[in-house]
C-alpha cells in the first residue's frame, strides 16, 4: 500500500465514511427494511423465507463495507447458505400451503404488538439520536497489520477462549437435540417381503402381478393401456397417477368412452348397462373398490 | 454519512424483527423473526467495532452467529415435531400446557 493510499483510507476512518460508503447505504438500506417489512406481511412462509434471505444476503454485502470481510464471506456461508436454506426445507416438509390464519385468538394483539413494535423502534431511536459518539476510528490499521483474520483469531483464542471453549459444548448439545427430537421411534416392525406376500395373497384383490402397460405392436408407452381380449383397455395396467389426472391414452373412441365410464364409476355398475353391443360385460373392467392400490404396500 | 446511520438501520431491523414475533402466527416465520433480531444485534456489533476501531466486536458477532445457527436446529426440529404431533405450524394451536 502505498503511503498516499494509506492516508487516504486513514483519513476516510477517522473522519466518517466517504460517498461511496453513504450512497451504498442509501441504497442498501431501504432494500432491507422493505424486505425485513416482507417477513412481517408476506402472506406464505415461502415469501418471507425468501425475503429474509435477501436481507441476509445485503447483511453480507455491509458486513464487506464495513471492513468485516471474514464476517462478511461467513455470513453469506453460514445465514443465507445454511440457516436460511434449512429454513426453506422446513417450510417445503410442513406444507407450503399452511396458511397462516388470521382470527384474533388474543383480543387486540394485532394493535398491541403494533404499537409496541412502533414504541420500541421509537425508543431505540431516541436513544441513539441523544448519545454522542466519538469520531469514528475505523478498522484499517487493525486490517492492514495483523490482518482481519490475524486479529480475530488471537481474540477468539485469547479474551475469548473461554467462549469458545463453551461454543463447542452448545454445538454437541444443539446436534444430540436436533437428533432427538427428529428421531422418531418405530412402533411395529418394519414389514418383510414375506409379511408383504402374505398380506397380499390373503387380502389384496388381486394376486397376480398386475398387466403392463401398452398396446402390442401399436404404442408401448406407460400411459396406453392394455387391451383385454374383447378389446377394452384394462385399467389395471396403467400407473393410477396417471389415471387419476386424466392422462390415460386410448386409441378407439369407444375405447376412452368406456375408459371414462369405468373412472366415473369404478364399480362398473352403471357401464355395464350402457356398454356397447359386442363387448363382453365379464371382461369390462369392474375395478374392485379396494383399487389397484391394495395390491402395492 | 456517519457511521450512525448503520447503528439506526440495525434499530429499524431489531423492531421489525420483533414485531414479527409479535404478530405472526405461524411459528416459522415467528422463529425468522427472532433470526432477524439476531442479525440487527450483528450490525451494531459490526458498526460499533467499526466506530471504536476494536476487532473485538466482530469477534462477538462471530460468535452470536455460531449460536443463531445451532438455536435454529435445535428450534427447526421443535417445529417440526410439533408439527408431526399436532398437524399444524401455528402457534396458537399447540396449548397442551394451557390448563
């Protein structure tokens, strides 16, 4: 560094911040406040995960401007890498759509905790505006000579060792709850193949394996059914996510007439009557009302 | 600028955080408000070591951090449990303790 330089960045910490610092901030800060708002209105958890994120993410950005950059890089690694993330695994595990409900439980607590988060904000303010600061002496000099790195790690490991001596057994406890309270005990053994077949020759509605899916020699493709000997597609053989979202194909007309009828009515009660002349009712697909689904633990 | 205007920021930060807290129901976004708070707290330390030229203030943010990260394992696998037990996120619904 050179000695102008190192004026230069000397005087810029002992008499405040420079315009580019003031013009970061203006820019910064009210991007965060409006996305701290976001957490308090986003109507889905999603949203206000995200929000918090970006404002994790501009913490990291300040943490850098103000002469934290090991701060700064841990930030972004540990908030928005790992906190923030594990933040959105949850949501996305207990159910993006629980919605947050909106009755007053506590009469007046939503003008309750709006006029105290608005009197803290107030207080806290006030507060800082009466204290009188000393001139701001910065971090260049401890950042050029032993370093950012240099300085924390003898603090860490020589005021602080005591802490951090403590931090590892908080890290043991945090790890040995998270495994506690996630564990979950198993209440019946787990079933083998052997209980699976059993249970299947003995209640499923169907032993046998149940038919592939596809049409010889036209399609082979998971969502054609297969034809039974009269010609009507077996509903059986087709993946029952497939039918349920309405994308089985068939090929004749009277072959997704039919198919709808037998998904309207899985009994076949009613297509029965109206099949066809020519098509055998035996064979027409009357799905037992267990569905395929009994078959499949 | 002076640097003050970091500290106000983090202020702002802090009551928004809590009246996050406050307010909300669903008890994720409860828990991210007190992630909110956590970090404001990290700004000013930040900002004052800044102003007092002293590392150990980031030293302490460091470490506020370590702390932040293993309150939200142990605090996410509450939610969740609570979750598996109750079917629900909100904080209203687990009063097992009430009577």
């Amino acid at each position: 560094m050179t000695p102008a330089l190192a004026a230069g960045a000397l005087l810029a910490a002992t008499t405040d911040t420079g315009g580019a610092e003031a013009a970061f901030f203006w820019i910064v800060a009210p991007i965060m406040v409006i996305a701290a708002l976001g957490l308090l209105f986003a109507r889905k958890a999603v949203h206000a995960a995200l929000s918090m994120a970006l404002v994790m993410v501009l913490l990291g950005m300040v943490y850098l401007s103000q002469q934290a950059p090991f701060l700064g890089a841990v930030q972004v690694f540990v908030y928005t890498g790992a906190v923030m993330m594990l933040f959105l695994f949850v949501v996305m595990l207990i159910g993006v759509d629980s919605a947050d409900s909106l009755t007053e439980t506590i009469k007046g607590q939503r003008v309750a905790g709006v006029l105290l988060g608005l009197g803290l904000a107030v207080l806290l303010v006030a507060v800082i505006g009466s204290v009188t600061f000393p001139p701001a002496k910065g971090l260049t000099d401890v950042n050029a000579e032993p370093g950012n790195l240099t300085a924390m790690a003898g603090e860490i490991f020589g005021n602080f060792v005591w802490a951090f001596e403590v931090t590892s057994a908080l890290l043991i406890t945090a790890a040995l709850a998270a495994m506690m309270l996630a564990h979950r005990e198993r209440l019946t053994p787990r079933p083998s193949q052997r209980d699976l077949s059993l249970r299947r020759i003995s209640q499923g509605p169907i032993k046998a394996p149940l038919p592939a899916p596809g049409v010889f020699a036209r399609h082979n493709a998971v969502d054609t059914p297969a034809l039974l000997p009269d010609g009507s597609p077996s509903e059986l053989s087709v993946s029952r996510v497939l039918s349920v979202r309405g994308q089985m194909r068939a090929d004749r007309g009277a072959d997704v007439m039919a198919l709808s009828r037998t998904l309207a009515d899985p009994l076949g009660a009613e297509a029965l009557d109206e099949e066809p002349a020519g098509v055998d009712p035996v064979t027409t697909q009357g799905v037992p009302a267990g569905g395929p689904e009994g078959d499949q633990p | 600028m002076s640097l003050i205007n970091w500290v106000y920021l983090s202020a702002i930060l802090f009551s928004i955080g809590a009246t996050t807290v406050l307010l909300r129901r669903n008890a994720i976004i409860v828990f991210m408000g007190v992630e909110l708070m956590l970090n404001a707290c990290n700004l000013a330390f930040v900002t004052f070591a800044r102003i007092h030229g002293v590392i150990a203030g980031q030293v302490i943010a460091l470490f506020v951090m370590l702390v932040a990260a293993a309150e939200v394992v142990v605090g996410l696998a509450i939610i969740v449990s609570i979750f598996r037990t109750r079917r629900s996120a909100s904080v209203d619904a687990a009063n097992l303790l009430k009577y």
